[in-house]
C-alpha cells in the first residue's frame, strides 16, 4: 500500500485547515476564539478530504480508502488539538498562533506536494458524485450537518461553550471546566475541516496545496452571516451552515450573471456587507 501525491497533498492541506476550521460550524468563535489557520486545515483537505487517502497499487480498494480517510480525519483532530493547547492551555493570543500555525501547515503541504495534481480512486470520486440509490450524496451530507446542530445545540457542552465565550471569567467561577472546553472547540474545528476537505477531494478528484488561503475569509464571512459574534458567547450551528449556504448562493448568482471576472469579487463583497448591514438594522430595530 502507497501514499499518492494525492493523499500526501490531502494530509498537507488537511493539517493547513486544521488550524482554523470554524467555518463548519464555528465552535471556536462561541467560545470566543479567533482562528486564521482553520481554512488552511478546511481547504487542505480540500479540503481535507482529497489528501488522505490511500490506495493499492492496483487503483484503491474500499479498505484501502477507509483507512486513509481515517488517518486523514485523525489528522484533522490532530492538528485541531495543538491549536487549542496553545491557545488555552499555554494561553498565547488566538489570531497570532492560529495564523503562525497556519503557516506552518501551509509550509508541510508544500513540502508534500509543491503542486497540484494527483490521483483519486475512482471508487471514492464516483460515489461521491453518485450517493445512496436515489438520494444524493450532497442531500445526505446536509441532512448530516442539520441533525448534529440540533444534536450540538440540545448539549450541556454547547450551553458551556456559549457561556464561556460570553464571558469567560464568569465561567470559570461558577465552576465550568473553561480550559477543557476551549480545547475540544478547537479539536471540532480540526474535525470538521478534516470532514470538509475531504468532501472537497470528492468534489474535484485532486488536490491543490494552495488552495487553501483562499477558503479563510470566506469562512469568517459564512460564519458571521449565519449569526455567530466574532466576539463569542452569541451564534449558533444551524446559522453557521445558513451562511455557508448563502455565500453559495451568491457564488452562483455572481457566476451565472457572466459579470466580468475581475469584478465578481467586488460585488461579492458589496453582497455580503450588505447583508450584514441589513441583519444588524434589523436587530437594533
């Protein structure tokens, strides 16, 4: 059994997102963390998800394929757990370790694969294009998400988190095991990067180890759309995945109006302001 060039640059990619992988759905900003490196480790698995698999010498059995998205989402929870061990544990400032991690994470997949390519099994790309029997895929994965935000927001964990991100201090003297909690926020954000990426693998059936940079403000912006507060203590899952589906939404309409490329992220951006313009009227209202 082999590693491909695509694995390596999945694994690369994976631990670049894991750094900062929020955007799925921002346990980190509830708790009042502010990461950079999370789109590294998202859109390293490419997210995540086209580096860590594996394959046989004979095209990637099933086995083969399970086992390298095992180490691929291993990875993920990895690269999530030293984000939060420095930052809550050893208590460095959020924004700067994150981006320095990212950094690094940027700097292994580059070692891996200094550029895009690859392979896939077909096995892995054509199921997820395809799904279960009628059912796509895409559906199922929305579904997925839907049920663990009502699961997360029915946790004791999830109220703990919110508290501490309102406000920290008061956490900790009625008794909540703050530490404990900023460092599982982080080993989510590292998790669902790693199920991100990897999601992202069967999408394009490569990997590219710069792509990742580019998914960072996009989830900060999915995020604050869907209602979390950068600032903690406020937000939610079910909105962190509205936003996402937002800012795919805009994605499309910008694509499909065939503006000029060089103006389609202006007016993407001129979107997204005001639609957070608009949710903050409405609020004070």
């Amino acid at each position: 059994m082999r590693l491909t060039s695509f694995t390596d640059y999945g694994l690369r990619m994976l631990m670049r997102m894991a750094s900062a992988p929020d955007r799925a759905f921002s346990t980190a900003e509830l708790a009042e963390e502010f990461g950079l490196s999370r789109n590294h480790l998202i859109k390293i698995m490419q997210q995540l998800a086209r580096g860590g698999i594996v394959e046989t010498r004979r095209g990637g059995s099933g086995g083969a394929i399970a086992l390298g998205l095992a180490a691929g989402i291993a990875l993920g929870i990895l690269c999530g757990l030293l984000n939060g061990l420095l930052v809550a544990v050893l208590r460095l400032q959020a924004i700067v370790t994150t981006f320095a991690t990212s950094i690094v994470f940027g700097g292994i997949a580059l070692w891996i694969l200094p550029q895009a390519g690859g392979s896939v099994p077909q096995a892995y790309w054509r199921g997820y294009a395809g799904g279960l029997g009628p059912v796509k895929l895409t559906v199922i994965l929305f579904l997925v998400a839907l049920g663990t935000a009502i699961l997360f927001s029915r946790m004791r964990w999830y109220r703990h988190l919110l508290a501490i991100g309102g406000n920290r201090l008061g956490a900790f003297q009625s008794g909540l095991a703050v530490t404990r909690q900023r460092v599982i926020s982080y080993v989510l954000c590292g998790l669902f990067a790693a199920l991100a990426a990897l999601c992202l693998v069967g999408e394009t059936a490569s990997a590219d180890p710069l792509l990742g940079p580019s998914f960072t403000l996009t989830s900060i912006s999915a995020v604050v759309l869907g209602g979390t507060a950068l600032a903690g203590g406020r937000g939610g899952v079910i909105g962190s995945i509205l936003g996402a589906l937002t800012l795919g939404l805009i994605n499309n309409i910008v694509f499909f109006a065939k503006l000029p490329y060089v103006t389609q992220d202006l007016v993407k951006g001129l979107i997204i302001l005001a639609a957070l313009a608009g949710g903050i009227l409405g609020a004070r209202r």
